[in-house]
C-alpha cells in the first residue's frame, strides 16, 4: 500500500525553499479545530477566526498555504488524518509527529537530513552544513543564495523538531521517541511497503533517533496504546493499523 502524499525525495522541492516547518502554527490551528472537523474548518480557523495570528487576511492565507504545503489540513488524506488522530494523545510527541510528516511532504528538508541525523550527540551543526547536504541531493539546482537561505530554513526546521538545541550555535540532540510518533513512523514506512522486522529500519524510524531494536520496543508499547497492532509470532512480525488505516468516511471530505 503506497501513499501518493509522500513527496518522491528524489525531486527538489518542498516548503523549506521559502520557509521553516512552523511547528507552532500548526499547534495554534489543532488546538482550535475539534478532532472530526472537516477541511473547511481549518480554513475557517485560519483566515476568518485568524487562529494563527496574522495582521493582514493575505497574511493568513499565506500562513495556512504553507501548514497545507506540510501537513494538508485535510481529513480524506491519510497523512494529516493519521497525525490528527495521534496529535492529542501525547503533547510531547507533538513536535515529531509534525516533523516526520514534514519529512514525509518536503525533499529539502529531506536532502539535509544527512547533515542533522548523522552528526553525534552535542557535535555542531551549521546553516552551511544544512546548505551542503542539500546541495550535495540536488547539485546544481540551486543558486548560493537559495541554497544559503534553504539552510537557514532547515536549522530552524531541525530546532523546531527538537534534533537540534540552541538559538545561534546549534548541537545536535538525540530524540527521545515516544510511542503516538513511533506509531506514526511505522505507519508511513508501512505505506511504502515496509513489513516484518524491515518495518523497523527506515527512513522514518530513523527520522526518531531510534535503533531497529528501540524502534521495535516502542511499537510495543504504541500498542499497548492502542496505536498499531504488533504481533510476533516465531520470529515473524506483523504491524498492523486498523485503526489509522481505516476506510475514510465520507463525512471526512468536504
């Protein structure tokens, strides 16, 4: 089962060109919509009850075309649906469950990751390291000054996620992985075919700092949550998401 949401990492591109993640934003307009709203709600949220804070209505409507570049803000996609179904169980695991289906909708975010998740705990991370692993994916497609400012953005991005630690001189943190962001990550490893032990070491497990062994452990515990079922029987795994995967209702679309 494949998801079309999921960007082709393989083609530049993404909101990180133009702006960060904006995590905050993305809590201010959860936290005034109720879980089963349709889409037109977050639109309503956005631009008529200005959720988001801006000073101008052109100002709100740029704002919440970037959280639906990241995030879609639309029940009917199984991405958004499935971050919204998780985002309330667990504040903490808010930040990653917006970071990993950022990760899963924007290729330069993406293409810095290298820069970010290969670096040891507390080693320096830079704008310009950012800019070079973006460079090094997508040679010759952008200009200094674009890839310099696709840099900063990703610093930003990275620190709103919680990988990186500090206003000006960033370090590198390792995250502690909780079980609703877990869930979310085996869920879009899940949509790209991962299945068995394979389902604990991807991209998007890494994205959470987690070993196959870690990744494998919090699945555990996401389902004593109720989150995914995991069975393992013989040694043969199973990851399943009932719940996440379910049909969409109709009353889901707009």
């Amino acid at each position: 089962m494949n998801d079309e949401d999921i960007v082709d990492g393989r083609r530049p591109g993404g909101a990180n060109t133009s702006h960060t993640i904006a995590i905050e934003l993305l809590k201010r307009l959860l936290a005034a919509v109720p879980l089963e709203a349709p889409r037109e709600a977050y639109l309503r949220a956005a631009i008529e009850a200005n959720v988001l804070g801006r000073a101008t209505v052109e100002g709100r409507r740029r704002a919440v075309r970037y959280l639906r570049e990241l995030y879609l803000l639309d029940p009917s996609r199984i991405l958004f649906r499935a971050l919204r179904d998780l985002w309330d169980e667990d504040p903490e695991a808010q930040a990653q469950l917006a970071g990993l289906c950022a990760f899963a909708r924007d290729s330069v975010f993406r293409a810095s990751a290298p820069a970010v998740l290969d670096a040891p705990p507390g080693e320096l991370v830079n704008s310009a390291d950012l800019t070079a692993s973006v460079q090094k994916a997508f040679p010759d497609t952008y200009n200094q000054a674009t890839a310099a400012k696709i840099g900063r953005n990703a610093a930003s991005s990275w620190t709103q996620t919680g990988h990186l630690e500090g206003r000006v001189t960033k370090l590198r943190q390792i995250l502690e992985a909780r079980p609703a962001s877990t869930a979310y990550a085996l869920l879009l490893g899940h949509l790209q075919g991962g299945r068995g032990q394979a389902a604990f070491n991807t991209s998007w497990t890494g994205f959470l700092d987690l070993s196959p062994f870690e990744a494998e452990s919090q699945a555990d515990r996401a389902g004593q949550r109720g989150y995914l079922e995991l069975k393992n029987a013989g040694g043969v795994v199973e990851v399943g998401f009932r719940h996440l995967l379910r049909p969409i209702d109709t009353g889901d679309r707009s």
